[in-house]
C-alpha cells in the first residue's frame, strides 16, 4: 500500500465484483454491495467497462483485464461464501477486508459478529460508504490494524473477538502480497485465537503459472507487489503446523467448470489462484 491511500487491489478487486453482478456471470454470484462500496473514480471505470470493448491497443489490455478479473471474482465470492456458509460460526474476521460487502448482503451473517481488519487508511473509505447500506450481519466491527506497527491479537480481543468460541476466518486478497515469514507470523495468531471448529479460509497464489508475472506487473505498479507462492502441498504443510486440517484445496479454473461451463473459458487464466477451507478439530 501507498502510504495515507487505501489499497488499491481492494478497489480493483471490488470493482470487478461490481462487474460480475451487473454482467450476471454466475447463478450463485450476487454482490449488489460492491458498486455502492466503490469511490467515485472507480465506479467511473465500471460505467465505461458498461459501453463494451474499447478502441486501443492498452485500452483493450485493461477491458479484457477487468473481464478475466470479474470471472475471477465471482468464483473466488462464491467459493468464500459457500465455506462462511456452512461453518455457520456466528464469529467471523475477515483479515484484510478492504471493501467487503458480506456483512451487508449476506443473511447468513444475522446472528454474527463481524469483525473486519484492515489498515486504518483503508476503512477510511470504507466508514465513507458502509452508511447507506443496509448491515445484514447482527454486528459490524471495523479494527483498524497497520501491520507494521500493531498487535493484530491485542486489537482483536480490544474489539471483543472471543477466543473461546469458534471463528471462521477469511484471508481472501492478502498472502500474496506478504511474505511467507509475515504469513507464518499472523497463522500463529490466528491458531491462538482460534477456537475448536473454527474455520480458516484463504485464497493464495501457486507457482508455475505464465501469467503471475503479467499479473505481478500491475500489481506492482499499484504498489502493492506479491511476496509469496505456495504450492498445494505446502500451504496444506504450513496449515497442519498451525492445528488446521484441508478439507478443499482448488484452483479458481477447476472451480468455474464445476460452477459453469459459461465462465470457464473466462477464468482459465487464473489457475495460479487458489482457495483453501481448513477446519480445526
């Protein structure tokens, strides 16, 4: 993150969820948040992705960007969402929520406590558009949390996060731009904070895909650049250190041709993109 902005790929990732539910690319996909959660500069970007492919070499670049980027989106949502859903935990932190909309769109959150953590330039502009929409979860707590300087455990338990009772968490868009020392250090937070049947979900990038580096390019340049790959076999490794045991461990491609033959093609791309759901026993 560029100090005193909000994370730019938390825009990117919110506006191409507000893409997805305007081209309707999946039956199981639904965000009407996201539009209502992105600044104004970004909903701009929406409504000229609206008008169809653009003239330009670089132009084109970015439409085409943004359509494999919302196919992403609307599998990766709906993977997230279905592993909250049946852990039905009625604790749930989202690590590095950036402009998350579930607290507000899904009502399987009602009898919830929502806990987002995010860096305070973040929620910034996230505080600026929760207000006029409807929360859906029985309670919303934004911690504020700068990585570099605060105790995620310390401002968790000062926000009411009982360790007691089970958590799911969701490290949706974060561990790859960490490095693999920063995400052995907050796995051994969340496994102290992490009750009997609680749930971990994260989505993380593999090696040996031709297009990470593309992709790592305009990360980059956004100046949030990746840190860290794991195999499947390694992120399964690094989750029995920390007591979680991998009940599903899929690629986004793999996922979208089980969800809808449709998207597959747009999606392929992105078989670098992993999601996996552990469970602590």
């Amino acid at each position: 993150m560029k100090p005193g902005q909000a994370s730019q790929t938390a825009t990117l990732v919110c506006a191409a969820r507000a893409i997805a539910h305007e081209a309707s690319l999946l039956r199981e996909f639904s965000d009407p948040t996201a539009l209502a959660l992105l600044p104004e500069e970004s909903r701009k970007m929406v409504e000229a992705h609206r008008r169809g492919p653009p003239k330009g070499v670089r132009a084109r670049f970015g439409y085409e960007f943004m359509v494999a980027r919302a196919a992403m989106m609307a599998v990766r949502t709906v993977l997230v969402d279905e592993a909250v859903r049946t852990a039905a935990s009625r604790q749930v932190v989202i690590l590095g929520a950036g402009l998350d909309g579930r607290a507000w769109r899904m009502p399987e959150l009602r009898d919830a406590v929502v806990f987002e953590v995010d860096h305070p330039d973040t929620q910034r502009v996230k505080r600026a558009r929760v207000g006029a929409l409807e929360r859906a979860a029985r309670q919303v707590e934004l911690v504020p949390v700068d990585f570099t300087r605060d105790d995620l455990a310390e401002r968790l338990a000062a926000a009411g996060h009982d360790s007691t009772k089970p958590t799911t968490w969701i490290w949706e868009g974060v561990v790859m731009y960490l490095t693999p020392a920063e995400v052995e250090a907050t796995l051994r937070i969340v496994a102290a904070r992490s009750a009997p049947k609680s749930r971990l979900v994260i989505v993380y990038i593999a090696p040996g895909s031709w297009i990470v580096p593309i992709v790592g390019l305009v990360v980059r340049r956004l100046g949030e650049p990746f840190r860290s790959r794991f195999t499947a076999d390694e992120m399964k490794a690094l989750l029995a250190r920390h007591g979680f045991e991998v009940a599903s461990d899929e690629s986004l491609p793999d996922a979208a041709k089980r969800m809808a033959p449709s998207i597959a093609e747009k999606a392929r791309r992105v078989r670098h993109m992993r999601t996996v759901v552990a469970d602590r026993g």
